[in-house]
C-alpha cells in the first residue's frame, strides 16, 4: 500500500463524511476507498473512523492522525512544487567538479562569474585528479578534459584544450633550441606523467607526425611542479596552453617548436543523466558553451585565479 496515497483517501474521507463523496473527489470506487482505509487501520492497529447509517467521523485517535497526514501531505506538496520550480531556473546547491590545475585556473574565474549572474545559487567546488564518480560523490556537473568513454552520463562538448613545449630562455641560452623534433631526445625534460604519453612525445606539423622519446630530472602529476620546474630553467616541458600563457606573456617562458603542436584533448561538461537535466546544470552548461573556442586561454574569464 502507497502511505502517501493511503493518506491522502483518509484524510478526503474525514473531510467529506463519506466513502462514496471521497471516492467521487479522488476518481476512485467506493470499494477501493473502503479497503484503503481498513488497510490503514490494520497496519496501525487503531480503529481510525466511527461508521454509521449517517456517515463517517474521525475517532479520538483517527483526529490526531488527521491533523499529522494533513501536515505531511503540505510538505510533500511544497517538496514537489520546490523541484518543479528548481527546474526552471539556477537556483540551490550546484556542486561542480574538476581537475586540480584545470579547476583552480579555468573553472574558479568561470565560477565565480557564472555566481554573480545567479546570487540565489550555492556552488560547491571539489577538484580532484583521480577519477570521480559524479553520482557516488553527489557531483552535478564535472568539466573533464580527453576523450570520453561510452557511458549512461549526459556530456556536452565544451570545446579543446591545446598543449605546446616551453622552456625557459635561460635555459635555451645554454643548452641551445630544438631546430627539430628529433633534437629534443637530447635535452632535459620535464614530463607530466598524466597526459601527453609519459616520456614519449607525439608532435605533429604540416610535414606530419612524429614520436620522440625523451627523459630529464623531473616527473610529476601536478603540472604546476612542471610548471614551476621549467620557470627555474630545468629543462623543456609540455603544457597546455592556460597553464604555459602567463608565462610565455611575461617572458619567463618561451614556446619550442613553435612549428609542430602535441595532441590536444577535449574538453566536456559531464553530468549525471542525458535526461532531465536540472536547469542549473543546464544553466552551466549553457554559460560554458562558447567560452572555449579560439585562443581562450588568452581571454580573462571575469575573475582571476591567483597562482
């Protein structure tokens, strides 16, 4: 038996006095109705209606059960119309999630522009590198970057995410510039252990495609140590571009290679279900959608985010 539904024909019957009118009003048989109540009874263990020729009425025990099923009854009514209304407009907690370097450079100024536009929104941001399962962790929306597995998740395409080779100028000054490819198999790198094939390079140009082995003084999975490490001469690394465009616009970083690029990845709003999409996440999705086109990493995203 449906609690909510067993509620609502009793508190019909005490309103109306009668089985048939309460039948009448919720498009029911008065058979029906009179099971619902006697089920209701039973599973109380407490007699809940007086029946006689003229009618029905509520029991002591029966009014006290009235009054509760009428304020639960409120609250399921107001619960829904609250969903409802979430779906027409960015409203509530919208928790977002991300990458690390990704999330703190790219999406905390997008964030941060896309609250003010929406005061009556509550974000929650959560960054992490691993994998995350969106419904495990109560994530409603995820920006992740590189191809996409088949999946029950909805997914929008945001746009791509460019990687170069960058050094220092200091550090080209004394180990001399790769002219070509090949050459980088004889200078330090510093590899980001996550993407861009490990100690294995792809880089491709107009002449076409080629794979470079290549090694150096520092491997990490956080590519502001990557970063940081080319900054201090180290060595030459491969970063995307939102990580590398600072620096390459204050001098401290210069582009190798200039001439052949590395794979890019792609970069997709991610959320729990293809249907029914909650209008925050839609809202979000519609507010990142052609902010990743172009050089976008060269644009400020409204707010910045301090390194």
């Amino acid at each position: 038996m449906d609690r909510l539904q067993a509620m609502e024909v009793f508190v019909r019957v005490v309103e109306t006095g009668s089985f048939s009118k309460a039948a009448a009003d919720l498009r029911t048989t008065q058979p029906t109705v009179t099971r619902q109540v006697a089920a209701l009874e039973q599973r109380l263990e407490a007699r809940l209606l007086n029946r006689n020729t003229r009618g029905v009425s509520a029991t002591e025990a029966g009014r006290l059960y009235y009054e509760q099923c009428r304020a639960i009854l409120r609250a399921a009514d107001e619960a829904d119309r609250g969903a409802g209304a979430g779906q027409g407009q960015a409203q509530g907690l919208l928790r977002i999630g991300s990458s690390v370097a990704f999330g703190r450079r790219v999406v905390v100024p997008l964030a941060l522009g896309f609250m003010e536009q929406h005061p009556q929104l509550r974000v929650d941001l959560s960054f992490e590198d691993r994998y995350t399962d969106l419904v495990a962790q109560g994530i409603d929306v995820a920006i992740r970057l590189g191809r996409l597995a088949d999946s029950s998740l909805g997914a929008r395409f945001l746009g791509m995410n460019p990687w170069l080779l960058a050094a220092s100028p200091r550090y080209l000054r004394e180990h001399g510039a790769p002219q070509v490819p090949a050459d980088l198999a004889g200078h330090a790198a510093l590899v980001y252990s996550s993407v861009q094939g490990d100690d294995v390079w792809r880089l491709r140009s107009a002449a076409g495609a080629v794979t470079v082995g290549v090694r150096g003084p520092l491997r990490s999975n956080n590519l502001s140590a990557i970063l940081a490490a080319a900054r201090a001469h180290l060595g030459i690394a491969a970063l995307p571009c939102y990580v590398a465009w600072e620096s390459l616009r204050t001098g401290a970083l210069v582009q190798v290679l200039p001439g052949h690029s590395l794979p890019e990845q792609e970069i997709h709003a991610v959320f729990p279900s293809p249907r029914l999409v909650p209008a925050k996440v839609e809202s979000l999705v519609g507010y990142l959608q052609g902010r990743f086109g172009g050089a976008w990493w060269e644009r400020p995203a409204g707010h910045s985010a301090p390194e």
